[in-house]
C-alpha cells in the first residue's frame, strides 16, 4: 500500500474557533422487512462464499422505500430543524450528500430545487457531495465544519440520502444495505438541547486503494485516530464510543479492532435492526445511542467511516442540555428554546 493521503485540514481546524453539531435525526425507509425477502440473498451469499448464519453477520431488518429520494432528504431535513428549534430562514448553506445523485445534469436542478422547496431552505446556498461513497457524511460534516470556522457560512445544514435502485445487489459481500436518510446542523453555536462539540476531525485516503474491490483499511484508521487523538490531546480509551457503519458484524469488529478499539467501544446493536444505510450510519448510530440513554454530557464520540481506500473520522463531545440550553448562537433564531423532541423524531420514521 502506498503511503496514506492525510487531510492537511485536520489540524489547522482545530486552532479554528468552536463549531458544534446540532440536531442530529434521520429516517429510515418505510417497508422494514426481513432479511429472508432480500432477492437472491441465498445465492449471494453462496458466492461470496459466507455461510447462511444470520446471528453471525448480522442479517436481521432492510428498510425498503418508495418515496424519491429527494422526499427522504427533505424528511430528514425538516426534523433536524424541528429538533434544533430552528428556522429554514437560519440556514445559509445546505450540503447534500448521496453516493448517487438521480439522473444527471438534466435532471440534477430539479432534484436540488425540490429539496430546497420541501425544507423551505430556499434562500440558502448548496454544495453535493458524492465522490466519497459511504463516507460522504462525514465529508460533508467536516466540509461544513471548515465553512463555519471559515466565517463563510453562519448555520449549515448537513443531508445524506441514498436508497437501492436494484433490489439484486441490496446484499454485498459486506452489508446488507436500507434506504434511508440522515442530516444535522453545523454552527459556531450549540442549537437545541441536542448538540455535541466538534473536538476534532481527519481524513486520510490511499489512491492506489479506491478501487470498489479493494479492502477497508486498517492502516488507514489508525492514521486517523493518530491525528484526531494527537490534535485533541487524548488516548484511544478516553474515547466512549465509536458510532461506525453498519456492515457485517465480523468485518466491523476485525476492522476496528485493529484500528486500535476495543469492542466495548463499539456498537453492533443496528446492524441487524437497521442495516447498513450508505453514509447515514454513524449519525443513525448516534442518534439511536443517545436516544437509549447510552451518552455520557461530556463524554467523547467518534463518528467513523471506511470505504475502500479512505477513513474518515470526526470526534465529538456531547454537551449536557444546560451548556446548550446557555449557549446561543450569532444571530440566533428565535425559536431555539422549543421543547426537546419527542422519542419518535428522534428515532427516526419507520
């Protein structure tokens, strides 16, 4: 492998003023069904040569949609505002991430305006983010960080969308995959009781490892956490949890054990509940955690994710709810003091 590509980001943000994540919610396709329904998954899994043990991989529900994928993103998009108590007029910059964007150029300006429209996030300025394939999240999370810390945008609202077009491949030798989507807000202040600091964040990448039929790297995690763990001034084990993608149970406890985890730190509870959402998982991970109440106020989160040939990681504190109940942002919204959010929102639509 050749030498990892690290993120020359990673440490001039953490010099940069404060910047939070807000808000966090997501929703998951509305036609659960069992594993047992995946076309072809017997065959599927013959070919990758895994035996047919669901406790062993995690088979357990996929999230089924018929909704445009637009429709799931401005879903997503609405409860995070609701859950901030914030308004779409707040939101200055959108970021949408889907590792395949509908159509093509033709069809790209309807797809935007429609999200803009269903939001009410008209007035804000949008960028996508689609090249990092199931780590796009964390991309544009980072990407929104940067702009925050910048001065360049005040609020930026973060959306991940993704569903399967073709039911033959909704079992790959590593997931089992659900449509679904995920989003947050990024500001220099904490938004709604929900809110976690950005302590720190990388990315580190391998060129000659993109390639779909390569591997996930160890290698290049650790890269990560050495940065992250160097910039914020901590040891692995001051790190609570880890909030990973949802593949297959062994392929994530390997992969992130030898990154240097524990499997204490790690969190295989949605893999067979929910499945493997594309780049939605970290924050559908998180949201679920502390939704069962498994998040320390003060403690340290990692939102992580591997494709082949990139890891990308970003380390979060979760603030207790009288820290983000006392902070207020630049230009507040008015409506910051809403209520916290109903267990439902939090967990997303079914």
């Amino acid at each position: 492998m050749s030498l990892p590509y690290a993120s020359p980001a990673a440490s001039a943000l953490s010099a940069a003023p404060a910047v939070h994540l807000s808000a966090p919610r997501y929703v998951l396709g509305e036609l659960p069904a069992a594993h047992t329904t995946v076309e072809g998954l017997a065959e599927r899994a013959r070919t990758f040569g895994m035996p047919p043990r669901a406790e062993l991989w995690g088979w357990g529900t996929v999230h089924r949609t018929a909704k445009a994928l637009e429709t799931l993103a401005a879903e997503t998009a609405r409860a995070t505002l609701d859950g901030a108590g914030a308004a779409p007029a707040d939101v200055d910059c959108l970021i949408l991430c889907s590792t395949r964007f509908p159509g093509g150029p033709r069809t790209h300006g309807a797809f935007v305006e429609n999200v803009l429209a269903a939001t009410g996030l008209g007035a804000a300025a949008f960028t996508g983010l689609t090249l990092g394939r199931c780590a796009n999240l964390l991309a544009g999370i980072r990407t929104g960080q940067a702009y925050v810390a910048s001065g360049m945008y005040r609020t930026v609202m973060v959306v991940t969308a993704d569903r399967v077009t073709d039911e033959s491949v909704r079992m790959e030798n590593f997931a089992l995959f659900s449509d679904g989507a995920a989003s947050c807000l990024i500001s220099a202040a904490p938004l709604g009781p929900d809110s976690y600091e950005i302590v720190a964040g990388a990315g580190a990448q391998d060129p000659a490892g993109l390639d779909w039929s390569n591997e996930i790297s160890s290698d290049l995690a650790r890269e990560v956490n050495r940065q992250i763990l160097e910039d914020a001034g901590m040891k692995i084990g001051d790190i609570q949890g880890v909030l990973h993608p949802n593949l297959f149970k062994p392929l994530v406890v390997l992969k992130e054990r030898q990154a240097g985890f524990t499997r204490e730190q790690l969190f295989l509870d949605n893999i067979p509940r929910v499945g493997h959402c594309f780049a939605a998982d970290p924050l559908i991970n998180l949201v679920d955690r502390e939704a069962a109440g498994d998040l320390r106020p003060r403690g340290h989160y990692l939102l992580a994710s591997s494709v082949p040939g990139v890891r990308i990681g970003v380390l979060l504190r979760k603030l207790p709810a009288t820290d983000a109940a006392t902070e207020t942002a630049p230009a507040a919204p008015t409506a910051a003091p809403t209520a916290t959010p109903t267990a439902s929102a939090r967990q997303g639509e079914h």
